[in-house]
C-alpha cells in the first residue's frame, strides 16, 4: 500500500503545503498507517523532496488528525514555500528596479528563515541610501558561507560611502575571495585607500600650449605663441559623514610658465557646503572663494555659490540640474571686466552598459561684466563619455558648442562681438599603484568670431601624477 501511494505521490500535481487538510473521522483515524506515511515524509525532506514530503505528510495527518509531528512539519513546509514565492517575487521587482517593492518582498521571505533573502534586502537598502537598515541584514547574511562574501563586499561599500576607508578596504579584500566579486572588489579596494573622510590629494603636471596669448587665426605663423608650464596642486577634503552631510575643503595651486612669466598663475581657494543623498539622487549647496595671482601680481578675488541636484528617472538614468553664481574682484587696470558670471546646466546622465556612462547637456552662461561691451550671454550644448575601461584605467571624452554674444557695442571697435566656440577635452587615468595616478589630459578649442581678431585655435596637452591617501 506504501509504494503505491509514493508512485501516485510521485505522478500527481505538487501539493499546496498550506492547504486545509482533510482529516478523517476520530473513529476511522489510523495511526499505524499515519505513522508510515509519516516516516516517509521525514525521509523525503532530508533528501530535500518538499513537494513528496508534503503529500506524506498530509496523507499523515488525514489519517491521524492528532499527529502533531506531522502538522508541524507541514507547517514548516508551508512558511517555507511561502518564503520561496516572496523571494521570486523579490527578485522579479529588483530587476524591474522597485527596490521598495523588492525590499518588502525580501522581508517577507526572510520571515521564512531564507538567509538568500537576507542579503538582496541589505543590498536593495544599500542602494536606496538606507544603509542603517541594511547592515543589520547584512551581518545575517554573512554567517552563511554561501553569502559571506558578497556580504563583505556589501559592507565594504558602505564603509567606503561613510568614508571609513581602512574598514572598506579590508572587507573588500576580503571579499576577493569570490573570483567573481574579485576584479571589482580589488578595484574598489584600491579606491578606498584613496577615500575617507579626509582625503589629501598632490598632483604634479607638465604640458605644452600651443596658443598662450590667443594669437589670431589669421596672423603670421611666426608669431603665434606657444610655451610649456609645469605646474602643482594640492588639495585636502574633509566630510565627517561620507559622502553624505557636510564638507569642506582647500586647494593650492600654481603653475609656471617656461617663457612667458607674465601668465605665471598662482592661487588658493576654500570651500564648504552639505550634500544630502548620493549617486543619481542628491542635492549640493557650496560656498567658495578663490584668490589668485598673475605674473606675480594680485589678479582676482572671487566669491562663489554652487547649487546642484540630481534626480533618478529609472533605467540607471538621472537628471541634473546646476547653477554656479561667481561675484568676480579682477585687479584695478582690470575693472571692468569684474561683475557677477553665472552659468546653469541641465543635464541627462544614462548608464551605456556596465562601465559607461553618457551624459548630454545644455548649458547657459551669463557674465554681468561692469562695461555692458565686455558682459555677455552664451548657450549651447555639451556631450560627455566616462568610461571605466578596466579597475585601473579610465576615459573621459566631452564634447561642446557654445554661442556667445555680447550685450553692447564696443566703442573701440565699433560693432557688437559675436564668437563662437568648439571645445573638446580628453582624460586618462591610470592607476600605478593604490595611491598613484598617471593622468594624461588635451584639451583644444576653435573660436569663430565677427571680429578676426578673436578666432584662434588653441591645442593644450598635458601629462600628470597624482598621489592620493585617505584618512580615518
């Protein structure tokens, strides 16, 4: 009787653990037959047969209402598969990008016991910024060989978001042990030796400008201007809650000319300001001043105000938009080019694959210069590539136009001035080592004008290492 009700077990439709069961009359209750039925069901579910488990066990229970090991069982089989579809359905919103929905799936799975659960709940918390709610989660995952890794490595990005730099590293070494977290992790890791809530940063650079005094397009080539520099920059950035919450930070800067001493730059600036939220969702306020000198001299003084925010439109897009107001002090001889220059942005970032990111933007720029001839209107467009090409190297491309017209005529010369300008700038980076950055960059510029006076063309590339520590 056994074997042929395990065939029809086999050959039926699997059965609903949670399902009513229906028990037979106190007077026709078999325990005899309940017990082998039992048995069996106990042996199919250490072999990990849930569905022949849960027919045994209720063909137990229909013929024995009082077998309680029996009902237990089916009860434990029952928040099993409860905790199974929840997880599905889990995944299923996480990969459709509702993290929310996904979360409350992952919660109600992990009430079944499902240390899987666990840690894809922790990770969703991760990327909705909720990183209080998402270590509790990962601690559990990790006590499962299975997951302690990725674990690790989820708590590793959450040390390197705070700016707990040593902590990130360590965990995301350690979860190098999966080969496949590996080339990622190792990345980061190296990356986390360069983060944490202070960050000082020294970057030495040489290069070659082809057009140092802007020499019109149209004059003889003998006299177009070009020179190298050398030049040297530090900085130090602090944020005591990561990169969440307030910071502040100081940069020093100079660079030399080869020939033209005149053009020599030397300056200092500060700045401080808060960020709430990171990533593709955030919102930036900073106030900065900047002082420099040219040619030895006292050149400019500015004060300046930075508003940005960026807002996750789906499918790994975002929106941005910024402003920058720079109230400009230039020397005295200069004066009348100070005023008020403020530029906007409004921007759409896409992830193009893994490691790419595309952005487009339009841009609009106003300088309030205190001589109407010298103040100016300029817009138009701007695209850039960043990609990731491997842990070590990075690319950057951007591309811009931009039309630039001025507010009054300019007695001197007669007419309203018009320009036009094509910009492009590439970046590659390099890391040599975990703190050592080799850093090749070119920019170059085409300036059409109404006037021949002010087309130019102008090549500058340069060549630079960057060394990085984070501390604490």
């Amino acid at each position: 009787m056994l074997a042929a009700a395990l065939v029809a077990l086999a050959l039926g439709a699997a059965p609903d653990p949670c399902a009513p069961v229906a028990s037979a009359a106190p007077d026709a209750a078999d325990p005899g037959a309940a017990a082998e039925y039992r048995a069996v069901g106990e042996s199919e579910r250490r072999a990990g047969n849930r569905d022949t488990a849960a027919a045994a066990f209720r063909d137990a229970l229909a013929r024995d209402p009082a077998d309680a090991t029996s009902r237990a069982a089916l009860a434990a089989l029952c928040a099993e598969a409860k905790a199974g579809s929840a997880f599905d359905r889990g995944v299923r919103l996480m990969d459709a990008g509702d993290r929310r929905g996904a979360v409350a799936a992952f919660e109600e799975a992990r009430a079944g016991g499902d240390r899987s659960a666990a840690l894809l709940e922790g990770i969703c918390l991760y990327e909705l910024g909720e990183e209080d709610r998402a270590l509790p989660l990962l601690d559990e995952a990790g006590k499962d060989p299975d997951h302690a890794e990725a674990a690790r490595f989820f708590q590793g990005l959450v040390a390197l978001r705070r700016g707990r730099s040593d902590e990130a590293a360590a965990l995301l070494q350690a979860s190098a042990a999966d080969r496949h977290l590996a080339p990622l992790a190792l990345g980061l890791s190296r990356l986390a030796r360069r983060e944490g809530r202070l960050v000082l940063s020294v970057l030495a650079e040489t290069g070659w400008d082809s057009n140092v005094d802007l020499t019109p397009d149209g004059a003889p080539g003998a006299a177009r201007a070009g020179d190298g520099s050398a030049g040297l920059t530090a900085l130090a950035h602090y944020a005591p809650m990561g990169d969440t919450g307030p910071f502040a930070q100081v940069t020093a800067h100079a660079r030399e000319q080869l020939t033209y001493d005149a053009l020599d730059i030397a300056g200092l600036g500060g700045a401080a300001g808060v960020q709430a939220g990171r990533g593709r969702q955030f919102l930036l306020a900073e106030y900065a001043y900047e002082y420099r000198e040219l040619g030895g001299a006292p050149y400019l003084s500015a004060n300046a105000l930075l508003g940005e925010g960026r807002l996750a439109v789906g499918g790994g897009a975002s929106a941005g938009l910024t402003w920058l107001a720079r109230l400009e002090s230039f020397r005295a001889a200069d004066a009348p080019y100070s005023g008020l220059h403020q530029l906007g942005e409004a921007d759409l970032t896409l992830e193009a694959g893994p490691r790419a990111l595309v952005t487009l933007a339009w841009r609009l720029g106003l300088d309030g210069a205190r001589d109407p001839a010298l103040s100016w209107w300029e817009t138009g467009p701007r695209a850039a590539l960043h990609l990731a090409a491997t842990p070590r190297l990075r690319l950057g491309l951007e591309l811009a136009a931009s039309q630039r017209t001025y507010r009054a005529v300019d007695l001197a010369l007669g007419v309203v001035r018009s320009d036009r300008y094509l910009d492009a700038a590439a970046l590659l980076e390099w890391d040599l080592a975990e703190r050592w950055t080799l850093r090749l960059s070119a920019t170059a510029r085409k300036a059409f004008s109404n006037l021949p006076d002010f087309a130019y063309t102008k090549l500058a590339p340069t060549i630079g290492l960057a060394y990085t520590i984070g501390l604490f």
